[in-house]
C-alpha cells in the first residue's frame, strides 16, 4: 500500500518524515493507536456488522488519513482527535465498500434488458437448472451412455435444432464471441462484404469493422448508409470473397429513402457459385417466438431466417430469448463444424452453468402455452395494463401507507417501455408508471440516489423533474421493497 494506511504510530519518528512543528508532533502522538481503536467501545457495532480485517482496514486508512492531514495543516488549527467523528468516516467507508460488490437491483426504468443491469433475468426452471450445476459434478463432457467423452453443448445443439430446424448449432460467450469465431472460422485471410447501412457498433467497443479485422479478414463495404442494393453485392464478389455478412440494425434506424437487401436474397445469389461465400446474418437478438402473439411488431425469428436460406445465424442468449448471456451460433452442419473445430473455441466457450441455464430456457421454448409465464423477459413485455396498472396502485398505496406525507406526491401516469439491449429498436410499449414529484428539500436528483444507495437498489429514471418507476419491469414481490426505499429515502437525513 502506498497511502501509509499500513503503517504504525512508530513510522513517525522515521528520520526522512518531514519537519513537524511541536504541536503538529504532540497532535501525532497523541492519536490513539490502531489496537486501542479497533478494540474500543467506538468499533464494537462496526464489529458486530463487518468482518474484523476489513475493519482494521478502514481505521488503518482514515488514521493514516488523518496523520496526514495533521503533517500537511496549520499548526494553529489543530482539533483533538474527536471519536465519534473518526467512527462515523470509518462507518461510511465501510458502507461504501460492501456496496461496491455485486448487489440486487430492482429494475423500475421500464427497460426490459438492461444490459448494465444485466438484462434478461432468468425463469424460475433456469435458476434451478444452475444451482444443480452449480452444486455438484455434471455430464459436461461426458457421454454417460459410452462411458466416453462427450460434446460440451450436446443437449443445447439438440434443442437448438428443434426450436430452429437448423443442421447443427454452436454455443459460446456471448454474441460478440459468435460473429467473431463466425468471421474467424469462415473469412480470414479473404473478404468480408457488408453493406455501409450496417456497419454497426453495439457499444461497449463491439463495431463491425473491428470484429472483421479482428476476424483476420478484409472488410468490403458496399452500398451507401441508406441505400444498397443488390447489385452493388453482386459486383463486390471476387475469388477472395468469403462471407457475405448482413447485421441487425439493433439500435438505431435508417428512415426515409432506404433500401437494403435481405439475406435470403444473398443466399439466393451466391447459391449457384462455386466456392461460393458463406451468407451469414448476425441477428442480435434473436427470437424464437413471433412477437406478434404479445402485441409487439414482427422480428425475423431465427426459424425463419434459416428457412430463407441463410447460412449461418448469430444471436444472443440474454436478449429476446430470455436466457443467461451466450451466444448462438446455428445453420449449415458443414460450417458449424468447421467452427467447431477453430482454436478460438476453446477461448470462447462457456461454462456449465451457462449451458445448464440455457437448456432449460430453450427447454420451456417447446411449450408455446407456458412460454410466456414462465420466461420473465417474455412475460415483462406481454404484461397488459390492467396487470401494470394494479401494480402501480399497489405501489403508490403501500407506499402512501408507509409515508402519509408523500401521498400527495405520487401520481399514477402513462408513459413508455422500450425491450432495450438493442432489440427492438424505437418501438414503444405503452406502460404504466408512479412519478413522484420531490417533497420541498429534497431534490429528485438526491432522491434517485438514495433509492440507488438503498438495500436492494432500486433505479428508475428522472423525466421533467420527476422520478419516475415504471411498473413494467417490477414484480410484484419488489413493490413493497420500493414501498419501503421510498419512504426511506424521503425520511432519513442526507
Ligand atoms: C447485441 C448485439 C450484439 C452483441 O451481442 P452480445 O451477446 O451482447 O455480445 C452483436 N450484434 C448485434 C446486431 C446485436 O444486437
């Protein structure tokens, strides 16, 4: 440690500290000693609610904190070492730690994945599906009928296939990792053609033409960002091409005087060309379900992007699909063999409770009937408003009941969700929300913090001055945990 938080009271009278004047020195010595602090009166709450080293940590850090100021201030200005106030640091100190781990967030921005708030929560059959992985050893590599090794993602790929009537599928990290092994596997050393409408970043520094390049390939654009056509495909094809790589506008789109050309009709064209590129379309979040069933428009399941034709699909596990984060990579068994046989796998591959979860969440895919219910993704954007709206009452009595004086300050009102985490890009869902309006002395801004700050953390977003919590992304189990941070937050001191 380089702060001195190490050290002891005797480092003080090291030759090279600096020149002290006589009472800065009487200040220092007068300091009581780590021992003395750590066992006192003033830590045994502190004791009783952390650890002991991580305490010793913290008096060791504000002491040495302290010494330093004390060295680096006026000689005049010198206060007596004041208990209570060294605790109450040491205390805040040690809150802000323990919320520095991964903690529970409830999730009221109406977003439905989240992707800093870790999208799709799992179903029920898919949290048990990993704590049983989890828990002990499993057939990860290992075929319990021949006693011999096995395929890692054997029982995804097989009901991959089912869901989406591909040959073969692949699963690994995430769906970054999928277009990265995909280009790897299929373009190094050739070109990759995509259309200047799709050069897309994702964020979080996954852009196109970093992964093509990564891939080891050339990147060939065609078209213009509005505009590409089918021709323009047609004249970019030489002897280097590989692969023709059509990519979901996940985040943003192009309105006005557009066109783009479909993958199906990529296959179309390439499909009579010796040694003809690979058409692979990365789909981003990828649904197995028509969206349509819940009211929302129509995203190309992957079914059907495999039924056009197209070679290769990618997409995410944590999006539409509702799974844990990976990425799916399904289509032709000759290509998804070649990348199955590319050395990036072994970097890219998953674990066995990602596959644990993604089996069952695939698993509850054959049934169309329990789908809805039971993967909360799903459930969170079919939700209707009677549902959104019962649990907003809920909200606002429960908290009203709780804090009389902010009834006048909740309202229920309208607003919209969005599925986030780049699926369905600017369509608006109808939802309900509760806005509350700041009570005086209290700004919204510090309002939205102490939610934050609060056990679990609660965040929701601030429109026109208001908090606003959309009901949308709750369960019904987390409205009395608002209930309560709201009152919380409005009634404690700052
Ligand atoms: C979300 C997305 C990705 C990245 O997927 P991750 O699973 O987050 O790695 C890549 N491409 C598209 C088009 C996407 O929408």
């Amino acid at each position: 440690m380089h702060d001195g938080s190490m050290r002891d009271l005797s480092d003080l009278h090291r030759p090279d500290a600096p020149a002290s004047t006589a009472a800065t020195s009487s200040a220092l010595r007068a300091l009581p000693p780590v021992h003395r602090l750590v066992d006192g009166d003033g830590a045994r709450a502190l004791l009783a609610e952390f650890p002991r080293p991580a305490v010793l940590g913290a008096i060791r850090a504000h002491l040495a904190a302290v010494r330093r100021q004390l060295r680096d201030g006026a000689a005049a200005a010198i206060p007596a070492f004041d208990e209570p106030a060294f605790f109450a640091i040491v205390r805040a100190d040690l809150d802000r730690r323990r919320l520095a781990g991964l903690r529970r967030v409830v999730n009221a921005t109406g977003i439905v994945l989240h992707t800093n708030l870790g999208r799709a929560p799992l179903a029920a059959e898919a949290v048990d599906a990993v704590a049983e992985a989890a828990r002990g050893y499993a057939n990860l590599e290992y075929d319990l009928e021949s006693g011999r090794r096995g395929a890692r993602d054997g029982a995804v790929e097989e009901l991959l296939r089912e869901l989406t009537g591909a040959e073969a599928a692949l699963v690994v990290n995430n769906n970054a990792a999928a277009v990265l092994l995909a280009l790897s596997g299929l373009a190094a050393g050739g070109e990759v053609v995509v259309s200047r409408g799709e050069l897309v970043e994702i964020g979080g520094s996954f852009r196109i033409p970093d992964i093509v390049r990564q891939g080891g390939a050339r990147l060939v654009e065609v078209g213009t960002t509005n505009k590409t056509r089918l021709a323009d495909y047609e004249a970019a094809i030489t002897a280097d091409t590989r692969v023709l790589l059509k990519v979901h506008q996940s985040n943003y789109r192009i309105v006005g005087f557009t066109g783009a050309v479909p993958a199906e009709a990529l296959a179309a064209l390439v499909r009579n060309h010796d040694g003809a590129p690979a058409v692979v379309e990365d789909l981003g979040s990828g649904t197995l379900v028509d969206l349509r069933r819940f009211g929302l428009p129509y995203e190309p399941t992957v079914g059907d992007r495999l039924a056009a034709g197209i070679d290769l699909v990618t997409f995410s596990g944590d999006k539409l699909l509702g799974g844990p984060q990976a990425g799916v990579i399904v289509g032709c068994r000759d290509l998804v063999d070649r990348l199955r046989r590319h050395p990036l796998l072994r970097a890219l591959r998953v674990d066995k409770m990602t596959l644990a979860a993604l089996a069952a969440t695939l698993r509850l895919h054959l049934d169309p009937e329990r789908l809805v219910r039971a993967v909360p993704v799903l459930r969170m954007l079919a939700q209707d408003e009677a549902a959104l709206r019962a649990r907003a009452v809920r909200l606002r009595d429960e908290t009203a009941a709780a804090a009389p004086g902010l009834a006048a300050h909740l309202r229920l009102d309208e607003g919209v969700s969005y599925a986030g985490g780049g699926s369905l890009p600017g369509t608006e869902i109808a939802t309900v929300l509760i806005a509350l309006s700041p009570p005086d002395g209290l700004s919204v801004d510090e309002i939205a913090r102490r939610l934050r700050t609060s056990e679990p953390a609660v965040v929701g977003r601030i429109e026109a001055g208001c908090l606003l919590l959309d009901m949308r992304t709750v369960a019904d189990d987390e409205v009395p945990e608002i209930a309560r941070a709201l009152a919380a937050a409005v009634v404690t001191a700052p």
